[in-house]
C-alpha cells in the first residue's frame, strides 16, 4: 500500500505540487491523469525519492519512504521510467538484472536466486526470448517492456510508472497496461501509473486520479471521474462521455474549441 | 564462463607482451637470452662479467622505467574509463577534461615551493597534484553545466581550455626556475626518462587506493549510465557514490601525473577499444581498461624510443599521434549515433 500524505513541492520559487493526498492500495491500479505540466511526472518523481520535498509524507504500512536511504526504499518502491536514451550497449539480461541492485552486496555480484528473479521477470513480460540482444536494438516498445521487468525484478510491493505507453503503438500500449492489471490483480502491487491516454485508464485503472495546475481535482472509479464536466474543465476543451462499445468502461471523445 | 575470464586472458598476455618488450628494446638492447640470464642471476648469484652492463642497465635504468610507465597506464586507462562513466561522455580523458593539466601544475606548484629532497616530500608532490586535479574537475563541471545535464563536447570545450590555462601557468612557472626544478618539469612536460624507484615507489599507494575504488566501483559505473534518476530509483545513492569515484578517479591521474607528466588519450583510446570488443559492462571494463592501459603506454613508451633512437620522442607525443585522430573518429560517432 502507497500512502502519500500532503506531498508539495517545488522547483525554485515555483510551486509544482500542492498538499497532494492520494491512496493506493495493493492490488490496485491508480491511473494518475491530468494535462500536461499538471505535475503528473513531478509526483512520480517526488515519489520515487529524487527530489526533494517541500513538505508531506510517502508512507507504506507505518514507513516513512522519503525518510529511507535509496538502498532501502528500492525494495520498496519500483519506477518504470519512459524508455528515452537506455543505454545502449548493455544486454536486455544485464539491464534487467540492475533491477536487483537493493538486494546485491557492493560489488553487484548476484546469486542464483537473483538471476532467477530476471528470468521470471523477462518471462512475465514476454520478453525472455531477448534476453541476449542489446538494448540499443530493440524497438521503443520493447524497450518499455525491458524497463518493466527491470522494475519487477526488483521485487517491490509498490510499482510506479511514468507514461510508459506515450511512445508505443496501439498493439503494445494494450499488452502494457494487460500485464500492468495483471500484476495488480495476480501479484497484489499497488500499481500507480502516470497515463496520457484518458482512454487507457478508463479500461485498465480502478480508479482515477485527475490532477491539474498541481493539486488533485477528483479521485475515483473511472466513470466517477471521467465525467464531461471534470475533464471539460481540466482540459479547457468540450469532451462528451460515452459506453465503451465492447469494455466496461466510459470512454471520452474529445469535441472542437471552435 | 570461459567466456568470462577470456578478455582478462588476452589483456594480460598483452600487457606481458608489452613488459617484455619495454624491458629489451632501448638504446641499448638487452636480448632475450642475456635478459633471462640476467634476471636468473638474482636467484644463482651468478653473474658472468660480460653482462655486468646489461644487469646494471636493466635494474638501475629500465625495469624502473618500465615499471613507472606501466603504473601510468594503468592509472590513465582505468581513469579515462570511470571518467567516461561518471559523466556519461564517451570523449572524457583525463587529459581532455583538464584533469591532466590541473594535475601537473599542482604538482608543478608543489616543487617550486620546495623541492622534495626527502622521502616524504617526494609523497607530498601527488598529493599536491590531487589537489589540482579535483579543482580542476570542480571548476570544468561547472563551466560545462547546462543546467541538470553536462553536453558531451561542452565538457570537453572546457576541459580543453581549461588545461591550456593550467599548462600556460606550468610552462611560467617552468621559465622561471632554476637547476633540479627545470629538470623535473622537463619530465613533467614529456615524460621520464632517468626516474630511478623512487616515483614508482611513491605512487604506488596512491594509485593502489584510488584504482581499488575505481575497481570496487564497477556496477555503481553501469547504474550511473541509465542516469542519476533511475540510478537512484534502483537504490544508488547517487550524489555520494559520483563524488567517491571523481575523487579516486582524479586520486589516480595525479598520482600518473607527478612523475610521468602529461600523456593524453591514453584515457580515451583504452576503455573505447576495450568496450568494443568485450561489452559495455564496467565490472569488466575497469580492470580491463586498467591492464590495457598499462600494456598501451609501455608499446607507446617503446616506440618513443625506438623512432628516432637514439634520441627519446616524449611519450605524449606518440599518443597523441595516435589518439588525436581516434578522438576525431569517437566524435563522428557520438554525432552518428547519440551517446555510446
């Protein structure tokens, strides 16, 4: 479970983020949307531990995480990034066994049970039969799947991802998110995940978190917040909701400034 | 796991290569078999008369020559490739950094203030070179910043200009100075020639913390290349772990520095070639690095010697003859391919 607790911050005089509260629990998707510079790739980082906060708490069952030493929140606390200049000459298999770091002794050597760990990784996102190649090949989505079994290696309870789908095509933006829900609902993670596509996270997320200038606007179910007023005014753009035509979900079709 | 221990295989059967030959080839040649006897001696006692030149010559004047340029090396393969690594640019070297040169006129500075007739004294001259090394690599990092990031040929631009400071302000110094201080710039600008143990002796200790850290430091180096986010993300504590590896790393290229002067590219060409042929991985490409620098100095030693014999060409001069270009070469591919 990831507790964030009147979480501000900001970068020089400029306030980014202001008192944010927000819960997510294991087995839960929390999709994190809002426009862009609403502070959504702020909170992942702010979360994650590399900026400093202005005030607020990231707790985990009693455990202040901003408190730790990044040995001890990586076991934690997993981050997907977006797959943007990986270097390229390591192996998908070394990239991967990165993801074991907080539990490696200082000269990075790791066990068995460790490569273990990778090789399941790399099996749950379809990515095993890689393993050898370099990272500088594969393809952007790819790529974003080798960064999620880097997360996953890494063992966690609590699983970040900052706008993992933005540079895929519409086949691996849908794989993505499958194995995302998955981990949630078979692994229990709780899964925060910073999405653009409104319409993913209305399919995949449990529940919704709409942030904007900063501050969170709504949380709830999909169809809570997904409403033609909230996004309307978050957006500055009529959007009208609809059924999905085949999932249990709204989905939002944007409308014309003129 | 053949696979593992190949690459240490062949750098090493390099580096013997490379010993072998700094040990024989010079002025004077020692052949194989008058080397072997020479060196037999140490153990039987037995030293036939006719090799009493060469025993002498070999223990007084090359073993320690080689030894010092192959501790050179080292420090300046391993260095280059943990520079390459902790700023993420794959154009740092020692040298063009300005490391180099900031290194040198430290120690410079250190002699001229007195020279070190003692044992300690001569201990105090890395130190002193350490000093202007990490001033150096201070003041280069922040003309190169650009905000969060540091462009690849931003640092390089600075480090270049900054060391011409820094070597301009050597060569004053060095115009200015009388007797042994003259002569210990001469080497400090073109390399040694005539260094006896002491240095060698002297560096060790320096070189064998600051190399052990590098050493140490390997999968730290493999963290830092996806970036001081997800490195931190993955449970490094970055800013720490980047200041321990720039000080060992700056450790080592002064203590190359004092006693052997200023030889560039040496930190570039290894760690690129080593990174070629046996992967990205910097738990192995450190030592490696380190040992092929090692061997890459002594053959470039070798040639200094033999190419104009018997006059001595400044080692520097013969890596840069080769380095230079190799430079230009990494340049074309940085801009082809975005950052390696």
């Amino acid at each position: 479970m990831l507790k964030i607790e009147g979480l501000s911050v900001s970068y020089g005089t400029r306030r980014v983020l202001h008192d944010v509260s927000l819960e997510v629990c294991s087995g839960e998707v929390m999709a994190l949307i809002g426009p862009n510079g609403a502070g959504k790739s702020t909170l992942v980082r702010a979360v994650s531990g590399v900026i400093p906060l202005l005030g607020g708490k990231i707790r985990t069952n009693g455990d202040d995480l901003a408190a730790l030493p990044p040995m001890q929140r990586a076991r934690y606390l997993a981050v997907v990034p977006q797959a943007v200049s990986l270097p390229p000459a390591f192996t998908v298999w070394e990239t991967v066994l990165m993801g074991r770091t907080p539990y490696l002794n200082f000269l990075g050597q790791a066990s068995a049970s460790d490569e273990e760990r990778v090789q399941h990784a790399l099996e749950r996102v379809a990515a095993l039969d890689l393993a050898e190649r370099r990272v500088g090949e594969l393809s952007g989505g790819e790529q974003q799947r080798v960064l999620l079994a880097r997360a996953l290696a890494q063992s966690t309870p609590i699983l970040l991802l900052d706008e993992p789908t933005s540079n895929l095509d519409l086949h691996y933006q849908v794989s993505l998110m499958e194995i995302v829900r998955g981990l949630a609902q078979r692994d229990h993670l709780a899964v925060l995940i910073a999405l653009h596509d409104l319409n993913l996270a209305a399919r995949y997320a449990d529940r919704v978190a709409l942030l904007v200038g900063g501050e969170i606007k709504a949380v709830g179910t999909p169809r809570q917040v997904l409403t033609p007023e909230l996004i309307s005014a978050a957006y500055h753009l009529p959007v009208s909701v609809i059924s999905h035509p085949f999932a249990d979900a709204p989905l939002v079709l944007p409308g014309s400034n003129v | 796991m053949t696979n593992r221990f190949l690459p240490y295989l062949w750098t090493l059967l390099f580096l013997a290569l490379a010993i072998l030959l700094s040990i024989a080839i010079g002025a004077v040649s020692i052949p194989p078999k008058d080397l072997w006897q020479v060196l037999a001696s140490q153990l039987t006692g037995i030293l036939p008369d006719s090799l009493q030149t060469s025993a002498f010559i070999l223990w007084k004047i090359r073993l320690p020559r080689t030894a010092l340029i192959l501790l050179t090396g080292a420090a300046l393969g391993g260095s280059g490739a943990a520079y390459q690594g902790i700023f993420r640019n794959p154009l740092a070297d020692p040298y063009l950094i300005g490391v180099a040169s900031g290194a040198g006129l430290g120690a410079v500075l250190a002699m001229s203030v007195r020279w070190p007739y003692t044992f300690w004294g001569l201990m105090a001259v890395p130190l002193a070179a350490f000093i202007g090394a990490m001033l150096t690599v201070f003041v280069v990092y922040m003309l190169a910043r650009v905000g969060k990031t540091v462009p690849t040929t931003n640092l390089i631009l600075a480090g270049v200009a900054f060391g011409s400071f820094a070597a301009a302000l050597t060569s004053f110094l060095m115009l200015r100075s009388t007797g042994e201080l003259r002569r210990a710039i001469a080497w400090l600008l073109g390399g040694s020639s005539q260094a006896g143990w002491g240095p060698t002796l002297t560096i060790l200790p320096y070189l064998a913390i600051g190399l052990g850290i590098l050493i140490l430091g390997g999968h730290a180096l493999n963290l830092l290349q996806f970036g001081d986010d997800q490195a931190q993300q993955l449970g490094l504590p970055v800013t720490r772990t980047k200041t321990i590896l720039l000080l060992a790393a700056s450790l080592a290229t002064a203590a190359a520095v004092s006693f052997s002067g200023i030889i560039g590219f040496i930190g570039l060409i290894v760690p690129h070639i080593m990174r070629l042929w046996f992967g990205a991985d910097y738990r192995r490409l450190l030592p490696l690095s380190i040992i092929g620098g090692a061997g890459m100095l002594l053959v470039a030693d070798v040639l200094a010697r033999v190419v104009l014999a018997p006059q001595e060409l400044p080692v520097g001069i013969v890596t840069a003859l080769v380095g230079a270009p190799f430079f230009l070469w990494v340049l074309r591919r940085v801009k082809n391919q975005g950052y390696w």
